[in-house]
C-alpha cells in the first residue's frame, strides 16, 4: 500500500515540479530543462529529483545553482499545490541516461557504418 502512494506522490511531484520550473521561475541561469523522475522516500522527507539540461558542463552547473537557490520556493510552490503533512526537501540530480543512451546510440551507428 504505501509504495502506490509513494508512486503517486513522486509523480504528482514531477508533473508540479515540471510545471513550476517552466512558468514560474525567472532566473536567467535555468537554461531548458526536463524533470526525468522523482524518487520520494518512504517517509516523505526527501525528494530527488533527477533532471535532464540541455547544454554544456557550465550550463548544468548554473541551472544546478540557480535550482537549489529556488529549492524554497518550488517546496512552499508544491505545498500550496499537493496537500501533503510535510513537503519533503528536493534534492536536485542530474539523469545521465539520456546522454549515455545518445552516446551507445551514436556508437551503433558508427558500428553500423564501419559493417557496409
């Protein structure tokens, strides 16, 4: 029972989250950005959340900064918006499945390409 709640509380955390971030942050450091997954422990104190940033090394550090300088406000965004005892603290993580995904892709290709 509480691991479907756990589900439902991680994923009404990413799809607020997602929301958020696109409309109501203005800082000039947050470049595009999609919010992958969220993992919520079973107790509801810790979130992390596991982002995907377009761009290079210094913008990911940047946009990694400027996420958790905004980390209090995106929590008192989400406990006006999911009815929760405690929102849990957001810890900010980069997904690198996307790129190692791109990357094994790419080698395929050349695989692929030295073949014909």
């Amino acid at each position: 029972m509480a691991k479907i709640r756990t589900g439902r509380v991680s994923e009404q955390i990413k799809k607020e989250l997602s929301q958020l971030i696109q409309t109501e942050l203005k800082d000039p450091r947050i470049g595009f950005i999609t919010v992958t997954g969220v993992d919520v422990t079973n107790d509801f104190s810790q979130a992390k959340v596991y982002l995907s940033v377009l761009g290079d090394e210094d913008q990911k550090a940047g946009t990694l900064k400027a996420l958790e300088k905004a980390s209090g406000f995106l929590r008192s965004e989400l406990g006006k918006r999911i009815r929760l005892r405690h929102v849990p603290e957001l810890i900010f993580k980069f997904d690198e499945s996307i790129a190692y995904g791109s990357r094994i892709e790419k080698l395929l290709g050349e695989i692929e390409r030295e073949e014909d």
